[in-house]
C-alpha cells in the first residue's frame, strides 16, 4: 500500500506544478495584456535632417466617410476634411495628408523642407460625432497619435575621422518597451 500511496501522491504533485506554471503563464500573459493596454499611448520619435522630407505616422481610429483630421504642436499644424484642407503659419506648403490616404484610413503627416524649428511633439487628433436619434449631440476630438521631431543640422562636409571615432555627450539611452522588461523581469522570478 505505502508504494502506491506515494505514487499516487507525486502524481498528485506533478498535476499541482503543472497547474501552477500553467497559472503562472497565463498570469504573465494578463499582465502582458494589460501593461500593451495601458502603455497604448506610446510617443513615436521620428527624426530627419534640415530640408528632408518626413512622414509623422498615423492611423484613424473610427471609419468615416468623410473624415476630419487635425495635426497641432502649440499651435495648429494642418487640418483636412474631405477635399478642403488649412495649413498653419510656417507650415504652407509644406504639409499635407492626401485625401486619398485619409480615407483609406491613413491620417499620416506629410512635412517637407525640414527647419530647426520644426522640431517638438506633434499630435494628430480625429473628429467624432455622436448621433442619438438622428441628431448630432456632440462633436469631439480624439487623440491619435503623438510624435516627437527632431530634426538635425545637415552638414555640407563629409564627417571626419575624428567626428566618427569620438563619442559626444549627446548620447541617450533607449530603454526597452515596458511591456519586454515587465515579461523579462517576470521571466526571471518565474524560473529562479
């Protein structure tokens, strides 16, 4: 009896580790799930040099057939709706999101001849209606997408040897998305 007994009772145990890691899993893929939720408002960095061209990427959150965006740093950037579109001061001629982009779903900014001013955080923004009962109720504006510029000085002169081989002070440190440190950090208390 005492063999079986014992036998019985590391099945018992190896049925309970497996449930366990099973509910360790799935508990780090909730928390997974849920930090790519919260962490959804992530700011996209996009850089280009003096005069290039640059595109701040976008996409429309709610289908519309005519749909109305909006792109402003401090001040208004560019808007479109449907055929007509308005260019803010220092931007004319400079930006656009084609119309037929926009209503493929594509809101991205277009911005050329780059300038050191350029340079900031640029939020896109979509309008949504609200209908009850055949009447429009309110009118709002939802954030899309927020994207840093920043725009470099083009040299005229190729880079010297000294420019490649010595390191400036300007450098930053690209931590990685929260949602791989949360998982590594889980990792690692998972399998100590």
């Amino acid at each position: 009896m005492r063999p079986r007994a014992s036998g019985l009772y590391s099945a018992l145990l190896e049925t309970m580790r497996g449930i366990m890691s099973s509910f360790f899993y799935i508990c780090i893929v909730c928390i997974a799930i849920c930090i790519g939720v919260l962490d959804a408002d992530v700011l996209v960095s996009v850089s280009g040099l003096e005069k290039s061209t640059v595109i701040l990427p976008c996409k429309l959150r709610v289908a519309s057939e005519t749909p109305y965006i909006r792109w402003s740093t401090e001040k208004d950037v560019f808007e479109r709706s449907g055929k007509e579109s308005f260019q803010g001061e220092g931007y004319e001629g400079r930006v656009d999101v084609p119309e037929d982009q926009l209503l493929k779903g594509d809101c991205s900014l277009k911005l050329k001849n780059l300038t050191l001013a350029d340079m900031g955080v640029y939020k896109s923004y979509q309008a949504v209606r609200r209908f009850k009962r055949s009447a429009l109720v309110q009118e709002k504006w939802e954030l899309l997408n927020s994207v840093e510029l920043s725009v470099n000085e083009k040299k005229t002169a190729e880079k010297t040897f000294h420019e490649i081989l010595v390191p400036t002070d300007d450098a930053g440190m690209n931590w990685p998305h929260s949602l791989v440190l949360v998982l590594s950090l889980l990792s690692c208390f998972l399998f100590y």
